[in-house]
C-alpha cells in the first residue's frame, strides 16, 4: 500500500484545528497534528488511525522543526494556532499586542519558513486568517494579527511560486469552537445573532475549505484568501 503524504497541521488540537485534522485524515493524509495543548493532543490522537501529534509552541521555531524533522517530506502544512482576546482598544498593553503577533503572526511564519525543506516537490501553505482581517472593535491587536496573515500569505504566495508551492488563506466568520465558547454566553448568543444565517459556522465548514486548499487539485491557487463567513463580509 503506498504511504499517505503528510500534512501538518498547528493549532490541531482544538475547535476548527481539530477538524481540519480530521478532514485531512478523511481525505486521505497522514497527519501530524501540532500543538501546546498535550491533554487535548492525547485525545485527538486516540480518536483516529493516521494522527501524530507533538507539543509544539508556535512561538519557538525550534520545537516546530523538532517536530518536523520527523517527517522527510511534508505535503501541506496548515497553520491554525492563534489566540483571541477581546480587549478594548485603549486597554490594550503593549505586551498583549506583542503575544498577539507572536503567536497569530510570527507563529504562521515560523511554520511557513520551516515547512520549506520538507517541500522539495512543491506542496500547500493553507493560513487561517479571519474575517475580523477587515476590521472589527474591541479587538484591535487579533484585527490587526490576522491582516497582517492575509499580506504574509500573498508575499509567500508570490516568492514561492517557483518552488511550486500555492499558498492561501482560509478566513472564518464567527464559529462554534472552545474559543468562542469562552465568551460570556449572553455575548455568544449577541454576536450569533449578528450573523446573516442567525447562526455560527461549524468547524467543519471552515475545515472543508481548507481541505479544499490543500488538496493537489487546487495547484493553480495561489496567494487567495477565501472568506468563509455565510457572507456576513458582502
Ligand atoms: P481554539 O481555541 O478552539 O483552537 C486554537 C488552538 O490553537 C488551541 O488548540 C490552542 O491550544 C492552539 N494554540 C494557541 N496558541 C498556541 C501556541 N502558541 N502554540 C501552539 N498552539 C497554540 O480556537 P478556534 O476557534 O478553533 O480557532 C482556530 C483559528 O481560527 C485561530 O487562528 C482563530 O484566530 C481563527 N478564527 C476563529 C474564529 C472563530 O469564530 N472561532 C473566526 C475567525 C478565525
């Protein structure tokens, strides 16, 4: 039986990572599911043939190539790892600013430049951005994060174009997963209600359309970000 090609997938272990993880492995990939979450790693782990997982913080570019280094050849990486804290903008310290873009930013560029060397056929780059990317209140600094994502998955798209490596981004609308549940539940019920359908997105919506961007077919792709939002951005 040939072996399945790997993807490799951050922030795996919860909400629309673990989804995307599942999908992938539906699809037919090996999955190597990274995280710093190790209890919820555990358990993704026991819940399906075809999963590796390892606890990586996004922010230390060593623990993502430790983790990689497992793998001679990666086929898509994913990177789903961030945070959310909703801050008002004059609250906002410098130092909640900074984690942001560590782990929402810098983290999606860490995996990216690490990724390379196991793609030396070419392969996919799948970010996960949001539709916040385009503005949004009391929460400034994740706005500012997840565009930041959207200009660094167009300078990859165009520099690795030679390395027949697509790059794209994924940007979700407001979804059910344990980040949003973390929300006052009155909030939660607020901000669904904002919703053009009256409701959240599934992480398997938002996990569909990456599959979709990691797949070989969508070689040509390249450098796009795909709003999957229920069309709250028109
Ligand atoms: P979640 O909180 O359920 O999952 C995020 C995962 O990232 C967790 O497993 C967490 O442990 C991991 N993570 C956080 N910091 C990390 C670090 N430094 N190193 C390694 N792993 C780390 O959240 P959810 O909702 O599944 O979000 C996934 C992505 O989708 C995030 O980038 C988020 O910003 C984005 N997004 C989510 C939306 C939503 O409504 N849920 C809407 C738009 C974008």
């Amino acid at each position: 039986m040939e072996a399945r090609p790997v993807a490799f997938v951050t922030g795996g272990a919860s909400g629309i990572g673990r989804a995307t993880v599942l999908r992938l492995v539906d699809d037919g990939f090996h999955v190597a599911a990274a995280d710093r979450d190790s209890e919820r790693l555990d358990d993704l782990a026991a819940s399906r043939d075809h999963i590796t997982v390892h606890t990586v913080d996004v922010r230390d570019q060593a623990s993502i190539a430790r983790a990689m280094a497992d793998y001679p050849e990666i086929r898509a990486l994913v990177c789903v790892a961030g945070i959310y804290q909703p801050r008002a903008f004059e609250d906002i310290t410098m130092d909640d600013f900074r984690l942001m873009l560590d782990v929402n930013l810098l983290g999606v560029f860490a995996a990216a430049q690490t990724v390379l060397r196991r793609m030396p056929g070419g392969g996919r780059i799948v970010t996960v951005s949001s539709r916040a990317a385009i503005g949004g209140t009391n929460f400034a600094h994740y706005v500012a994060s997840k565009a930041g994502v959207i200009g660094l998955t167009r300078a990859m798209a165009m520099e690795l174009r030679p390395r027949r490596i697509a790059v794209n981004s994924v940007a979700p609308g407001f979804t059910d997963t344990p980040m949003t549940r973390s929300m006052p539940p009155e909030q939660y019920t607020q901000a669904q209600a904002l919703e053009p359908s009256g409701m959240a997105a599934d992480p398997d919506d938002i996990a569909g359309a990456i599959a979709f961007l990691a797949n070989p077919a969508t070689r040509f792709i390249t450098g796009q970000t795909l709003f999957v939002d229920g069309g709250k951005s028109l």
